[in-house]
C-alpha cells in the first residue's frame, strides 16, 4: 500500500460515509485524475467500494488496515522499536 492510498482511506474512514471522489481530492490535495485512479487501486484491494462511477465508501476491510496503521502509528511515537529490544 502506498502512501498516498493510505491518505485517501484515512479521509474515508474519518467521514465513513460516502464521499464524492472530487470530495476526496480536495481534502487529499491530490488532482481529481490521480484521486480517482487511487480509488480504483483500493476498490480492486477490497479497501474501498463504489456505489456510482464518482462516489465509494470504506469497506471493513479497509477500516482494519487503517486501524492498523494508525496503532503502528501511535507505537512509532512513543518510540517503541521491538528490533532495538535485547532478549
């Protein structure tokens, strides 16, 4: 998963309700072609859904990944480095 799919599924699962992609590539910064190809690349990793050609929403699917980043996140933070950690 790149990055800048990561971006859009947080966007999606911070509204989680169904967002427009224009809606989308305005609160990502990221042109409405690249936004669209983005959610294309999720709809065909299950991340995402399409409910029309221009609106989708997160799936469960991609409401566990996020979740998951954000916990590796917020482990980053507190500055835990389980290679770093002597047995």
């Amino acid at each position: 998963m790149t990055a800048s799919e990561l971006n859009i599924l947080k966007i999606l699962w911070q509204k989680n309700s169904v967002m427009t992609v224009k809606e989308i590539s305005s609160k990502s910064k990221f042109e409405i072609t690249y936004t669209y190809m983005l959610c294309k690349s999720l709809e065909k990793k299950d991340y995402i859904g399409f409910f029309t050609h221009s609106s989708c929403k997160i799936t469960a699917k991609g409401k566990y990944m996020v979740a998951g980043e954000l916990n590796d996140d917020k482990e980053d933070k507190d500055g835990l480095d389980i290679q770093k950690i002597e047995y």
